[in-house]
C-alpha cells in the first residue's frame, strides 16, 4: 500500500512477472491466471513498461484484483489473490480505516 503515484501497480506488475518467470522454469510447477482477461490486461501492462510508458492510474471506488493459480512440484497449491487500491485510499487515517479486502467472509 501507499500513496498516489507511490509505485504500487508497477511493483505489482512487476512482481507478476517475476513470478511467472521464476516458477515458469521449474519442472512441476506452473502459473495460471485466474481468467483471460487478466492476463490480457496483465500482458498490455508488461507491453507499456517495456516500452518505457507510464501505465494508467488506478482509480475509481474498488481496487483491482488479480488472481493466480500456483502449483509447485511436491503436490503444493495455492490461489494467490493480489490487489490494486488507488492511492487516494492511503492519504488519510479516515478513509484507510474504511477499506474492506474481501467483504462477506
């Protein structure tokens, strides 16, 4: 977490990728996105930063989400749920104490 224009969804984007690259070497292991369109919107992401682009700001009233289904060898699993908040969440005390992760569990 932090504030606007602190980094957070290059980190994450970057983070993904990492993720992907090191696990996606190792026999017995594998990466999934939790659906098409995330990847799609995961790979434009790593397109612009290749680039040398900024990418979008996060904005709006709910955080991004981005899912991953990781297997790694020895029969170890794990869904990964990562999320994206706009940083205007982060500026006062007020408003990060009203943020919900997950609500309804």
């Amino acid at each position: 977490m932090g504030g606007p224009n602190a980094g957070k969804t290059v980190f994450l984007a970057q983070a993904v990728r990492s993720v992907l690259g090191v696990l996606g070497g190792r026999p017995g292991a594998a990466v999934r996105f939790d659906s098409e369109d995330q990847r799609h919107a995961h790979a434009e992401q790593l397109r612009c930063l290749d680039r040398g682009q900024v990418l979008p700001k996060t904005s709006g009233d709910a955080a991004a989400a981005l899912g991953l289904a990781v297997r790694l060898p020895k029969g170890l699993r794990a869904l990964v749920y990562l999320f994206d908040k706009p940083g205007e969440y982060f500026q006062s005390m007020r408003q990060f104490g009203r943020m919900q992760g997950i609500e309804g569990l």
